[in-house]
C-alpha cells in the first residue's frame, strides 16, 4: 500500500483529496494536516511514503515544511506540492524546497491518483510543459529574486543555491541526465540508447547519488542551475 499524508488548510480540500485516493486499491490515506507545523510532525510519526502539500497555510506554510522534511535525515517521504496557483515562482521554489512533483488542484482526479502513484515508485512528476519551463527559467538566471504576481501578492523568495561538488558523471551518465533534464522516462532513453530499461534505471540512480540528490525532478533543477546540461544544448523540442 502507498501510504499518503493530506495536507491544506481546507478541510473540505483533505476530504475532496481524501475520496480520491482511498477509492483507489493501493493508496491509503494514513493522515491529515491543517498546516505545515503539523505536517512535519505527523510525518515523522506515521512516515507516509507520499505527501499531498499544500503551498499556501497559515502559519508553517508548504514551502517552509518541505524544507524541514527534506533536511530531516529520519524522513523518506515523497512530496507533492498542490496550489490553486499556476505561478513559476511558486513552481521554483517548490523544486528548490526538495518537492518531488508540482500539481495545480485544477487537476483531474486521475492526475492527482497517477501523480501519488508516479512519486510513491521512486520517479518524479516532471510534465513537459513544468520541463519546458525549468528549461527556460535556468537558461536564462536561476532563481533570481521573483517579482510580485499581478494581484500584487509579494513573490517566494528563492532558498540559497547549494555548493557545487564533483560530480564525476560518466560520458553516459552525463549523456542520460541531458535526457533526464528533456523530460524523458526511462523507457524512452532506452529505445534513444539501443539499451535495456534496467541499464536506464542503473545510470540514472548512478547520477542522483553522485549528484547528491532525491529525485529526477532534483536532478533537473541541479543540472540547469549548475551548468552541467544546458538549453542550448537540449532545446525543447525532445520534451517527450
């Protein structure tokens, strides 16, 4: 069973998320939260394998509890962040935060139930159209401070990019995290490279552990931010 952990500050949200998911075999719906405070502790208590994060709560909000929960070295849970909002500053500072996956709650139930899913095997929720924007946003200045929204709401300030270490890729390692950073599932690296999909999977954990993060959605904004894929190289046009 995938063990899920709700959290918005709306109740009738959590109740809404909550038939969603427990009306699908597999996922199981072990806790709600009210705000980010409550979050970090439910999730050390009931260590849920994905959670539903809301950005914007009183208090704690998503952002600052991600943050908490990803340098928390006790805590494995996968988190998807959820917003009412299509705004890329809230899209950025989610990655940066160490969230797995982005998702607006304009989402079709089945997109909600496939985004669980997608997180809770280990992959990340990286859309082309979310790929096509990292693209953007890193090949011109990662992260630079956001201007407000057009509703004057203040933009989410950017978390201090981390230091870069050796990374030691490969030329196939390399060469896998270009597509990685393009949007492409292992499957289709496979078919690319003439290799099996196992090969695939074997590189691509070989790059998150020598790039020292979680996930492929971590790998992309690391990749960009760092210089070691770039937009002039990989374009848009393979963002499958």
């Amino acid at each position: 069973m995938t063990r899920v952990l709700l959290v918005d500050d709306q109740e009738l949200v959590r109740a809404g998320f909550r038939i969603i998911l427990q009306s699908e075999p597999g996922i199981d719906v072990v806790g709600e939260a009210a705000n980010g405070a409550d979050a970090v502790q439910l999730a050390r208590e009931l260590a849920p394998d994905v959670i539903c994060m809301d950005i914007q709560m009183p208090g704690v909000d998503g952002l600052e509890a991600t943050r908490q929960l990803v340098a928390d070295a006790g805590v494995f849970s996968r988190i998807l962040m959820l917003t009412t909002f299509d705004r890329d500053d809230y899209l950025f500072a989610a990655l940066r935060a160490g969230a797995s996956g982005f998702l607006l709650k304009t989402a079709s139930p089945e997109d909600l139930v496939e985004a669980v899913q997608v997180i809770a095997r280990g992959d990340a929720l990286l859309s082309p159209k979310v790929t096509a924007r990292v693209i953007a946003r890193f090949g011109a200045a990662a992260f630079e401070q956001p201007a407000p929204a057009a509703d004057g709401t203040p933009g989410v300030p950017a978390a201090p990019a981390p230091s870069l270490p050796a990374n030691g890729l490969t030329d196939r390692e390399s060469e896998v995290l270009s597509f990685v950073a393009q949007g492409w599932s292992n499957g289709e690296i496979a078919t690319e490279l003439f290799v099996g999909e196992a090969t695939v999977k074997t590189h691509v954990s070989k790059v998150l552990m020598k790039l020292g993060v979680r996930d492929r959605v971590q790998a992309v904004v690391y990749a960009y931010e760092n210089g070691l894929v770039s937009k002039k190289e990989n374009g848009l046009a393979s963002t499958k």
